[in-house]
C-alpha cells in the first residue's frame, strides 16, 4: 500500500493526474480480463430442504 501511494504521488507530481489514474487503472483492467476468461464460477450451495 505503501508503494502504491507513493507510486501514484509520484506520478501526479512529475506526469499529471491524468497519468496516475491510467496507471492505477490498467493493471486493474488487465486483471478483471484475466478473471474473465480463467476464473471458475461457483454455484451458490442451497440449503438442505427441511420437511416437517
């Protein structure tokens, strides 16, 4: 977290802001893309049916 922040502080003082959110938003796009196509849906357990 640490890093990050100084990251993006960084970027802000020397490129701009614009170039900071771009560099906060990619690897996050990169990332939901890759969860898209390789992550694996889990179906919702349903609880067991009680009959009285």
């Amino acid at each position: 977290m640490f890093i990050g922040l100084s990251a993006g502080g960084w970027l802000d003082q020397t490129y701009g802001r614009r170039v900071a959110m771009w560099a906060a938003a990619v690897p996050g796009v990169i990332v939901a893309i890759l969860l898209k196509f390789t992550g694996t849906e889990r179906k919702p357990r349903r609880p067991p049916c009680v009959t009285w």
